[in-house]
C-alpha cells in the first residue's frame, strides 16, 4: 500500500493551504546619487507598465533563488537601460550579503559584508540607488571591471534593507530624469515587496514541510477536516490504517471513514456543535467501535478531536488510535480472568463443602468428650481425653478457618448490621487472651479512646474475630513486654465514626522482606516459629477479606527485634440511643468529691491504661514507675496537705512488689491510709491471707474491665459493701472474709428464677449455673417476652440482660415496675458489660435492685443469689389450673 504523501507538490500545498498579501508601502520618491560629472542621456521614455512582469514574477516564484535568476533577466527587457554583461542580487542573511545570483565574467564574490567599502554595500546601508563610472567610485571589484558605470538598487522593505541588486551599465543613466525617478519610485518597493513575499512563502513552505514529516513519522492516524467535514489532509498513518491511497481521501467527506450509527450522525452532530458550541468528541477522547476501512471492516478505534482554525477559517484535526489489538488482549485478558474466578469458585466451593462435613462431626467429637469428662474417669483415662479435647479443638479451629476463607473466596460470606456495645466485644477478646498472657508473663492491655460512641450498629461477630486473629498473633509471638490494644477516632460525622483498631506488642518483629507475605492465604511469614505455635496461615488473610467487607482497610508496621503494629479502620453506624448511657447527676451516686488515686505500676503501658480509665472518670491521680517513686509522693502529698486515698498497685514489681509496698503503706501513719487495690497479672494464685495481713482492700486480675475496676474502687471508697452486691473476680478483703456459698440444692429447688438473655452462648452459660445449683429456671429472649412472663408467673428473682431485640432491658424492668406499682416487688438483676461511670447508676434507676457484670462467673452469681435469697422464703407458687 503506497503511504506517499498526498501533498502533490509543494507548490500545490502550498497554494491550498497559505495566502499571503503582498504588503503596500507609502511609495516615497527614491534618493539617487549620480557619482560622476557627465550628464546622462536616455534614448527612451520609461513608463510604469514595464513593472507588471515583474510583479507576475512574485506571484510565480516560491524560492528565491529561482527568482533572483530570473529578476536578473527581467531586467534586459529595459532595453532603455544600457546594461553591460555584469549584474548581481545580493539577499541579506543575518550580518552579510548572500549573493543570490550573477551574470557575466566577473570573479565571484559569495558574500558582501562592508570591508572593505563598494558602492553596492553603500547602497544596502544607506537604502539609497548608488551610481556612478567605474573610475569615479570606490569599488573593489564585485561586478569586475568591464562595465563603465555602476548602479547599486537597494532592495528597500519596510522592515529596513533586504538586499541589492548592482547593474553594469555601459554609459550613465539620465537619473535626474523625471520619468526615471517616478519608475525607479515603482521599482524599488516593488523589487522588496516580490523578494519578502517570496522569501516568506518558502520559508512557510519549509515549516509546511517539516510539519509534513513530522506527521508522517506519527504511528497513529491524523486527518484534517474543514468546517464542512471535508477531508483536507492525512498522514502516512491515516492512509496505512483506513486501507486508501491519500490521493483518494483528499477532498472525499470524512464520514467514509466511519461504519453507521455514527456515519448518518456525524453531519448533525458537526453542524450543531459549529451553531450552539454542544460538544459530543470535539475536546474530548472516546473509545468508539465504529471506523470502517476501504475493505469495509468496523474496527475499534479512541479518537480524539481539536479544532484548530487556520486562517480565519474553523478546521479541525482528529487523532485517530487504532484499538484492535489493545481489544483482543482485553478479551483474552477477561476470558483468563473469568476462567480463573470460575476455577476459584469451584475450589472454594468444595472446601466450603468438606469443610462443612468434617466440621460436624467433629464438633460431635468436642460434645462427647466433655460428656466423657464428666463420668467420672481414671486420672490416666481422664489425660486421654483432655488430649483428644484439646487436638480436636485445635482441628476444630483450623477447619473453622479454612471454612471462613472458602467463604470469602466464594463470594458467600455476608456481614452482618446489628446493635451492639463496642466495649463488650473489645473486652471480651482481652478476656480471651488473658490467660495465655499470665501463662507467657506478659501484660495485655486496652486502651479506648473516650469519645468514642461505645453503642454502634455492625458485625461484632466478625469485629471479634478480626481481633482474636491480630491480638492472637501478637500474644502468641511475644516472649516478654506487653500487648496493647488501642482504639481512636481516624473520621466521624453525626451518624457515623471510623475506627482505627490497633494492636501492638514488643514480640520479635518482622523483616522487611517477609512483610510483602503478610496477608497473603496460606502463607506463614516464620514457619519454624508457626510449627511451634500451630497455625494454618489463613488468619491474616481472612482478616483482610473480612475488613474489605465492612468498607475498611488493614496494614501494619514492624521492625525487627522491636516488635509489630497491626491496624484496621472501619466505619461503624452511632446508635447512642439504644440505652442512652449517661453520667449521673445525682451528688449522692458521684465519685467522692475528695478521692485522689495514686497508680503504682513498673509496666508503661498498663500506666497509659490507668491513667486513661482514672482521666475519663475525672479522678485527679498521679502515676509511679517503683515502691521508692510512689513512696515519695505519698509522702509529699501528706506534707502536702492532700494526701491520696486510693493507691492501685501492681504486684509484680522489680525489688519491692506491690504486697511489700502495700505493708510499707499500711505502717505509716503520715500517709493517711489510704485504700489500697491490688493488680495482679498472676490471675488468683495469691494467698488470700496474704493479701489481707498487707492491709489490701481488693484485689483484681489484669486484665481488669473498666466496669469491675469502677465498682470495686467505689465499693471500696465508699465503704458500703452491700451497695454493690459484687465486684467480679475481685475480693472485697475487709468487706467479705469469707467467700459466698450457693444455697443447697434442696433449698435452691424451692425458689422460680427467671432468665432473660437474647445470646444464645449467655443464656445456655447461666442457665447451666442456675441449674447446677438446684434452681428452676424459666427462659426469656427479649424484654417483651420478660414483661410478659412476670405478669403470667411469680418469679423470686429475675436476671435481665440490658441490650436485647424488640425491647431492651431498661424499658422491660420500667414496665414491669409501672404494672407491679405497690402491690408487689419483683427483685430484679442488672447483667450487662458496659463499663462507664453511671452504668450501675442507670441500671438502678430505672428499677433494678442490683447489678452483674458480664461475663456471668460461678462466684459472682453465687453472691448475687445469697445476698438475695439466703433470708428469703420461696414465693408460693398457684397450683396448678
């Protein structure tokens, strides 16, 4: 296929493209220097119709050289001018005079450039005809020395002098003629006027050239059209992509380039956007599937339009990019793609499927094995069963994983929008872990930002296993130091807040290389460290999944030998009206106007923790890194005159431990005895006694909730044991010697206790407790249900749960209190996990007689029913209808 240029001929392009206007000067009458004493003779009139061939010249010519051979000969048509053989045009170029063009036998002179000095050079400086005999002026030689006279034209432009044409005359020329002035007046702007057009054309040519070859190298299509959409140019490329010769396309409408619909549009669409401005591809690019070559194939195209107005005239250009082969890869691209998703749903398919059969009957497995447990085996028989307990568990966890993940990659795992309290499940997870931190003597601890809204609405299922996986890794490969999990604000609006949930420890770390593996399936970054501590490689990779999920992001940061970051932000809905927690007013239920708390702790972040809880409860309090820091400020804040009555202690402590510190507190009288809480991260592996003969007040396992440790300083602050029925895994050393005991199961079967709790998990759990200790339980999901029961029955006790569907808990015991009136009093108990200051408060406010917080232990329920029912009789109950 010819790819040749469609621009015939230069002069052709030349004519289609460019107009030029030859410039009209004042004609001002022409200075001539006659350089001799004889007087010149002329044999004939001059008149101005000798001028037009010249003219005729500059409108023919589109370079110079050309024309200067032909202004030469021009001027033997005057035959009243008595030329010699010698003449010559000079051009200016920059500096110097280019000679152009010569006749005769003279030497040639290249350049003219003043030095040294000759008539002709004279004559392009001044801008005046020079003339005069040979022997008479100062000439060098540059027309030689066989003419008689010298007549230097100054080729005179607007601009200044553009050059000079220098004839050799046989005799003067009568300049002081009349009619030679007026005709040499004419000549010299016309003379500039011819030259600077031409030299303008060929110039504009060379650009028009340049342009071309430029276009010419371009590999995608361009075409230029008029306001008419007539095809005016192409490029080699244009010509090469639509299959035509460019003789072909020149002049043809553009629209036999395209395949309908948009060949019967383009007209309309051209016309409009010329009229209104309405721009459909004009400054724009699109991808269009509608250009057609000669041999009629559509093919996919992006095109992009500018108009590029050219001469007053409005023109457009089209850059055209030819997409066959970018859209086969594309195809080919999608079809792997698809062909691969399809594989992967297939394969997570299955492994949902297996997972599922193997799953259930394990969980058979766990069931029996803990019946098993129960009936009474040999020591060695009872070993063989923890073990296959425990592997099946292990089995059970890792089927569990695979079983999310094949989830997840089939596309068939939901999240779940449900209310619930983001402190619980946060709790709940350190709780988890709690034990196998104590185990690995390391500190784990939560710290929450304090506006944030606690009641929101999301996945706390999911939330909470986003959280064992990252707080497991953390504890599992952190030898010594602590585990901190941290939540803040990253954005929040009026209904929403995103979270950012953090997990750091001071484990081993993680190099630079193997941080790129993170999140991957299947992939264990240390698999020595992972066969020694199991694990299937999945969790990090379904925490992901699962964060995408809720509209989040995860990321973590490490350094080796320091420790690790992991990371996850997401939205969550504010729902600060399910229970409308708020801090209570009442002067009577406020935390001692006079309490000043000391924290005495060697752990860093446990101190942030405290000092955290104790700030957002507006406790002034001051922190001790050791016994001899906190003995100083005791000491200083007796003298002082505001001592502190509360001292929270770590025991484990470097030199003197929180039990040593403890007894040094209690032998000072300056230091006004304060009330003293034990913290232990040992779980209950303190003796008792100890723990009193120290002077302690309570005592609590790290790591403490917000609410136990609120209830057990204010318990403890106020010396009102009976306020608060208990304080979880607390002891209360001075307000409860000896522990609680369950009334006997004779006795217990005698009294009706009724349960309500929506979480399945919550409800079998204490309703296990409640049976094994003799009592006849009635159950309830919902605050509704609860309403209605106690009206229908005579319960000695009622356990309600705070955050349940249709009706909470609040508003069940309102209603239950507004029925009863005077007539009776049904003793009811608060079981929630929310741990503000006003919690309890609230509870009791709105008619609860006491208060449990969640998780529900043996010990805690064991106290709340023999403060309740130990100088209790059984309600009797109707007979039966």
């Amino acid at each position: 296929m010819s790819t040749a240029s469609p621009f015939v001929t230069a002069e052709k392009a030349f004519d289609q493209s460019i107009q030029i206007a030859y410039p009209v000067f004042n004609r001002q009458p022409i200075r001539m220097v006659l350089k001799t004493n004889e007087k010149p003779k002329m044999s004939k009139p001059v008149t101005t119709d000798l001028l037009y061939p010249l003219l005729k010249l500059g409108l023919t010519f589109t370079q110079l050289s050309p024309l200067t051979e032909r202004l030469l000969d021009w001027f033997t048509t005057l035959d009243w001018i008595p030329l010699s053989r010698e003449r010559a045009v000079w051009i200016r170029e920059q500096n110097a005079l280019t000679c152009l063009a010569r006749r005769g036998d003279a030497p040639f002179v290249p350049f003219l450039n003043g030095n040294p000095p000759c008539i002709c050079w004279e004559a392009f400086s001044t801008g005046s005809i020079q003339t005069g005999s040979i022997d008479k002026i100062h000439c060098w030689g540059c027309l030689g020395s066989k003419s008689a006279v010298i007549l230097a034209l100054p080729i005179l432009a607007e601009e200044g002098a553009q050059g000079v044409i220098s004839l050799g005359l046989r005799e003067p020329l009568p300049c002081s003629d009349a009619c030679t002035t007026s005709f040499f007046s004419e000549l010299i702007p016309l003379l500039a006027d011819v030259i600077t057009a031409v030299r303008q054309r060929e110039q504009m040519l060379a650009d028009v050239m340049r342009y071309r070859t430029l276009l010419d190298t371009i590999s995608d299509a361009m075409v230029h059209i008029d306001s008419d959409g007539t095809i005016l140019s192409i490029n080699a490329a244009a010509a090469d992509m639509f299959g035509y010769e460019s003789d072909e396309l020149i002049g043809q409408p553009v629209t036999l380039l395209m395949a309908d619909p948009y060949r019967s549009c383009h007209d309309d669409f051209l016309r409009n956007y010329l009229n209104t401005g309405v721009r459909h591809v004009i400054g724009s690019s699109r991808e269009l599937n509608g250009a057609q070559r000669k041999d009629g194939t559509v093919f996919p195209v992006q095109l992009r339009v500018a108009e590029i107005p050219i001469h007053g005239k409005r023109a457009f250009m089209a850059l055209i990019q030819d997409l066959t082969e970018r859209k086969e890869v594309e195809r080919e691209l999608r079809e792997a793609r698809d062909q691969a998703i399809a594989s992967n749903r297939i394969k997570s398919e299955f492994l949902a499927n297996m997972s599922h059969e193997i799953r259930t009957p394990m969980t058979g497995v766990i069931g029996m094995t803990e019946i098993l447990l129960e009936s009474g085996l040999t020591d060695l028989q009872r070993d063989y069963a923890l073990t296959i307990q425990q592997s099946a568990a292990s089995l059970l966890t890792i089927l569990n994983d695979i079983l999310d993940f094949s989830k997840i990659e089939a596309g068939k795992l939901h999240i779940d929008r449900v209310r619930f309290n983001l402190m619980t499940v946060l709790e709940d997870v350190v709780d988890l872990f709690s034990e196998m931190a104590r185990t690995r003597q390391i500190e784990i601890g939560l710290l929450m930002d304090s506006h944030i809204t606690l009641e929101v609405e999301g996945d706390p299922v999911r939330l909470r296993q986003i959280l064992t996986n990252l707080v497991g890794n953390a504890v599992k490969f952190t030898e010594k130091g602590d585990v901190l999990i941290r939540v803040t604000i990253e954005a929040e609006t009026a209904e929403t807040q995103k979270l950012r949930f953090s997990v750091s420890d001071t484990g081993v770390g993680i190099a630079p290389e193997h941080q790129r593996l993170l999140f991957q399936s299947f992939t264990q970054v240390n698999g020595a460290a992972n066969r020694k501590h199991g694990g299937t490689g999945l969790g990090l990779a379904i925490s992901k999944k699962l964060v995408e999920l809720m509209g989040g992001e995860i990321g973590m940061e490490s350094t080796l030998g320091v420790g690790s970051t992991f990371w996850f932000s997401i939205p969550l809905q504010k729902r600060p009206d399910a229970f409308g927690w708020e801090a209570d007013i009442h002067e009577e239920e406020n935390i001692p106007q006079s309490t000043r708390c000391l924290i005495v702790d060697a752990n860093a972040t446990s101190r942030k923790i405290l000092d955290h809880y104790l700030t957002n409860w507006n406790i002034p309090h001051q922190a001790a890194a050791d016994a001899t820091s906190a003995l100083d400020m005791l000491r200083d804040a007796a003298l002082a005159g505001t001592p502190f009555n509360l001292v929270l202690l770590d025991l484990a402590m470097p030199q003197t431990d929180g039990l040593m510190l403890a007894e040094r507190i209690q032998r000072n009288d300056r230091f006004g005895r304060p009330k003293m809480i034990l913290l232990s991260s040992l779980g209950g592996h303190v003796d008792p006694y100890a723990l009193r003969d120290a002077g302690l007040d309570g005592f609590l396992t790290k790591p403490v909730r917000q609410s136990k440790l609120f209830d057990t300083m204010m318990t403890v602050l106020r010396g009102k044991g009976q306020k608060v029925s208990t304080c979880l895994d607390s002891y209360l050393l001075r307000k409860s010697p000896t522990p609680q005991q369950p009334l006997q199961s004779e006795a217990a079967a005698r009294y009706r206790v009724l349960l309500v709790e929506d979480n399945p998990v919550n409800q079998k759990t204490a309703y296990i407790l409640l049976k094994k200790f003799g009592y006849d339980v009635d159950l309830a999901e919902n605050g509704r249900q609860a309403v209605a029961k106690v009206m229908e029955n005579l319960y000695d006790i009622v356990f309600m749960d705070i955050q349940m569907p249709e009706m909470d808990g609040l508003e069940a015991v309102r209603r239950i209190r507004h029925l009863e009136r005077d007539i009776c009093h049904t003793t009811i108990v608060a079981m929630t996990a929310h741990a503000m200051a006003g919690d309890r408060e609230k509870c009791l406010e709105a008619g609860m007689d006491d208060y449990l917080s969640k998780p529900i232990d043996r010990e805690a329920l064991a106290a709340v029913l023999q403060k309740w029912l130990y100088a209790k009789q059984p309600i009797e109950q109707p007979p039966p209808l």
